[in-house]
C-alpha cells in the first residue's frame, strides 16, 4: 500500500492524470510532503491495561454518582505517548452490554478503529480484545465506545489520548480540560433514558450539570509568568460550548490535534462535540480574584466551565516560538474542484425511536451487520465534498482515519489556518470540505451528537487503493 501512495501522489504532483484539472494536482503537492503517509514507528511500545465497568465516582460535594468508567474514572486514564511510539491498549470489558473503543481522530489501520461489524466484531462481556498502532500525528486525541455510544458515553466512557511532538515544546505545564454535560434525575444519577423523542427532535441530549475533568468546581492554578499549553475535549453527547479566555493572552495553536499554520485568537470557536483544540497561554500578572471562564454558545445563559487561580512567586515567562507553524495548505482552488459528492442531512418520522436522522435519506442500522458504504473514495486523491443540511437542527459532522479542511460556509470561501475532522454544520447551512483519504479501509462519517448518530446519522465512506 505504502508504494501504491507514494506512487499515486508523485504521480499527481509530477505528471497530473488525464482528466484531473491542474488544481487538483496543485492541491495534492501542497499537502504530499506535509502529512506522513506511513506511520514511523521507533520500536518503543507504550502498554496501558484499560478495564471498562461500572462503578461510582465524586462528582462534586460528595455527591457519588453511578458511572461507567474506563479504570474506575471519569474522565477515564489519561493515555500519553510521545509520536513514534507504539501504544498498545489491552482492553477488557466488564460492562453489561458489548462495546469497542474508538480512537477519535487518530489516522491508523482500519483494523484499530473500533467500529463494531466493520472493523472489529463487538467486545463481548468478559472479553478481552488488544488495540495496538502507531499514531502517525501528534496531537490531542480522544477514545470512546463505538457501541450504542449516546447511553455508554454518556454514563462516563470516554479518555484522552495526547501523543506528544517527538521534541515537545517547553511549556511549564500541559494540561487538560475534558467538557462533559450530564443529565441528571431528581435523585441526582444519570437519567437512564436514552434516545429520547426529546433528544432526537432537538440537538441530541443536553444536560444540566456541566463538569471539566469530571468536577462542578474544577480550578487551574498557575503562577505569575507561567506559559502553560491547555488542551480542551467537548466529550459531551449534544452541547457544544464556546469557550470564553478573552480575558487572557491565549492563542489557538492546534485543532483536532493538528497545529494551526500560525496562532490564532481563539475567540468565537464552536467547540463541538468531538472537537478538541490547544491553546498556548501566558500569565502576566497576579489576579486577585480566581478567573471564571465561561462557556458563551448560548449568549443568553454563560455556562461557568472552570476558574483560573494566577498566585504565588512570579516565574521568569519562557520565550519560544509557537509550535503553530505547520504547513496547512490554503486550498482555494479547491471550490474550483467539481464537487466529489453533496451529502444531505435531514430527519424523518419512524425507526426504532420513532425520528430516523439520515444522510441522503438513509438511516444506518446500527445494529446490522452488513453495511454499503455509502461512497468510495480513492486514497491518495483530492476531494471536494459538501454537506447540505436540509434540517434545522445541528450536526456535527465527524470523519474517522481522516482530517479535511473547510472550504466555504453557505458558498461563502472561508480560510481556516487548520485541519478538523470535525465540522459543526448548522441548521440550514451547507458546508464545503476538501481532503486526501490516506489509509484504505471502510471509515465512518457521522453525526457526533450522539442521539443523531445512533438514530441513522452515520455511514460508511470506502477508502480504496489507486
Ligand atoms: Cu468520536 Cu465515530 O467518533
Ligand atoms: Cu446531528
């Protein structure tokens, strides 16, 4: 397969294809040489255990809450590696129900992606399955169940997986902020109703608890002069938030796990479910009082995620350059590419929860084991695809084992300095992205509010060799 790509780009970089217009050779040199094909695996292996069961944890005053959880925490483990290493998960299951676990955003074998009946069988109770790859990006990533995700999510299966610059930058601290939203009953536990009319009119299950980390109350504390990286995960089944740092000097240096072509204020960016950015923050001075950031998606009610606390003895600021500097292809010839495919998002009544989301009016069964994929695209190709939501409601739409860059919002060009595999399409929008598939296999495209998905948003695009 490695040849076959090598060959299929150079071939588009030096000698374009009979019939592919100049863009797209020109698109495909701007991106061949950026992005590693292969994964560059430096021999070393990073072992985890990860047992998935139910349990309790503190959410906050004390308050225990019913769980599942990935080694008995919510957020589960927090899995680091540094890129080139190996990370070998052996994975065992003691919930009730079967599951998988899905590296999300993370390019590797098809194999390792977690899909139950199109890439894995389902992990049964009791089993045991190994996922074992090599990332071939660094990057802030995350693992969740691919199994009736809007009831396993939800109840608390999901972790991060940072894999880490083979040189990481010297900030004084990375940290992490992991958004969840829970719906909780009057007796205070996860409200065991999934998949409701509710939910699956609306934009999916939306809570009334809000935790960073698992917490109500969590705080940062930092000293004076501390440049620190901080990392966010929106693992919420529907809410998408809208952090606010305006208040400090931060910059938006990476986006699904890939670094920004140059940092960026972070101001106004969706983070939806599923996407993840970075930011680079330094503190000036003292602040006396602690520093609430709020989540301002909904301008009418700010949602407080957590407080930042700047005290004790000033540190001497670290000067160095941003790690922002990849090479993120601009693309604007891309609208000049016909359009590969158009996929139409919309709802009607019927199904099992009696409103099927679907993606050109057909709702994936989730529990079939056959599946078509809905569209084959070739590896090693550039592609011009556009989702039209013919809905009101929000989708955001997620591609597995791949990264793409938006195009235009409604037809209008936007130039994003950064790739997502994650894009919040709204109601009534359409959404032009461009990519270049690079691993062969059957990869998922869906809806990560998790009630959409798992109420038919969700297909199968076929990634082909040559
Ligand atoms: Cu977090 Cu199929 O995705
Ligand atoms: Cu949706």
């Amino acid at each position: 397969m490695p040849l076959v790509l090598a060959v299929a780009l150079t071939a588009g970089a030096c000698k374009p294809r009979e019939k592919a217009p100049p863009q797209v050779a020109r698109a495909l040199r701007e991106f061949e040489g950026a992005y590693p094909l292969e994964a560059r695996p430096n021999g070393t292996v990073r072992a985890f255990d990860i047992v998935a069961e139910p349990t309790e944890v503190a959410l906050v005053n004390g308050h225990r809450l019913r769980v599942w959880a990935y080694n008995g925490q919510v957020p589960g483990p927090q899995l680091r590696i540094r890129l080139g290493e190996t990370l070998r998960v052996r994975f065992t299951n003691r919930l009730p129900q079967e599951t998988t676990i899905h590296w999300h955003g993370v390019r590797l074998p098809n194999a390792m992606d977690g899909v139950p009946h199109a890439t894995q069988p389902p992990v049964q109770p009791g089993e045991t399955f190994v996922y074992e790859f090599t990332p071939k990006d660094a990057g802030t990533f995350w693992f969740h169940p691919h199994v009736r995700s809007s009831e396993q999510v939800e109840r608390g299966l999901y972790g991060v997986l940072i894999v880490e610059d083979a040189e990481p930058p010297p900030y004084s601290r990375d940290a992490m902020w992991v958004i969840d939203d829970w719906l909780l009953d009057e007796t205070g536990q996860v409200l065991p109703r999934f998949n409701t009319r509710h939910d699956l009119a609306h934009d999916g299950r939306w809570g009334n608890v809000l935790t960073v980390n698992g917490r109500t109350d969590e705080v940062l504390r930092v000293r004076p002069g501390e440049r620190i990286r901080l990392r966010l995960l929106n693992s919420a089944n529907g809410r998408v938030v809208m952090p606010d740092f305006s208040a400090l000097e931060a910059k938006l240096i990476a986006v699904d796990g890939m670094y920004l072509r140059e940092p960026i204020d972070p101001a106004g960016f969706e983070l939806a479910p599923g996407n993840r950015i970075d930011l680079d923050i330094t503190f000036n001075q003292n602040m006396a009082a602690p520093l609430p950031i709020f989540d301002r998606f909904s301008s009418r009610r700010p949602n407080r995620l957590a407080d930042i606390v700047v005290e004790g003895e000033p540190v001497i600021p670290a000067g160095f350059a941003s790690p922002a500097r990849a090479h993120v292809p601009a693309w604007k010839e891309g609208l000049q590419v016909p359009e590969h495919h158009g996929f139409r998002l919309n709802a009607r009544r019927g199904g099992p929860f009696g409103i099927e989301w679907t993606i050109d009016d057909k709702a994936f069964a989730g529990h079939s084991h056959h599946h078509e994929p809905l569209l084959t695209l070739k590896q090693g190709r550039f592609y011009r695809l556009r989702f039209v939501n013919e809905s009101a409601r929000l989708h955001p739409i997620h591609l597995h084992g791949m990264f793409f860059r938006l195009l235009a919002r409604d037809g209008v060009p936007v130039d994003e300095p950064f790739f997502r595999d994650t894009v919040l399409v709204h109601g009534r929008e359409s959404v032009d992205i461009a990519l270049v598939p690079t691993d062969v296999g059957s990869w998922m495209m869906h809806c990560h509010i998790l009630e959409h998905a798992e109420a038919g948003m969700m297909t199968l695009l076929e990634v082909t060799s040559g």
